[in-house]
C-alpha cells in the first residue's frame, strides 16, 4: 500500500475541484463513501496501487500525473553526423 500524505491528498482534491465533482460525485464513481474520500483527501487513509490507478483514470490523467512525478525535458540530438571539414 502506498502512504497517503497530505500533498497527495490535496492532489486529489485539486483533479477533483477541477473536474467540478464534490467527494459524494468522486465516492460514487470509485464505488466508496464520501467519508472514505474525504479521509484520502486529509492524508489519513491509505491507498492501493488499484485505487490510484482508477483514480487517475477517473479524472483522465496518468497515474504519473496524480501522484505529482513530472516529465524530465529531454535534450534532442541531431539524427544526422556533422560534416567534416
């Protein structure tokens, strides 16, 4: 299980808040109770690796997304060998 700490959980409430859903609208689509999310939200619940990947997929984002990992900016290399001179 992962450990929910309470950045975590203000991710969740900002998908959440941003989406338009109250935790009721969220409970009822993750088939849980608006206390149980209320509960992740304030970091005093764990969650399963599942429930985050149906979160994530809930809100329409990745699961790197929600748990906050970004996307390292790759440098582009040439395809093509310099001439020589």
């Amino acid at each position: 299980m992962l450990s929910v700490n309470s950045e975590f959980g203000s991710r969740i409430r900002h998908f959440r808040t941003n989406l338009g859903m109250t935790q009721k609208d969220l409970a009822e689509k993750m088939n849980t109770t608006q206390s149980a999310i209320a509960k992740y939200e304030n970091g005093h619940r764990k969650v399963t690796l599942k429930f985050v990947q149906d979160l994530a997929k809930c809100f329409g984002i990745t699961e790197d997304e929600l748990i906050g990992i970004e996307k390292k900016a790759t440098s582009k290399q040439e395809d093509s060998p310099k001439e020589l001179k």
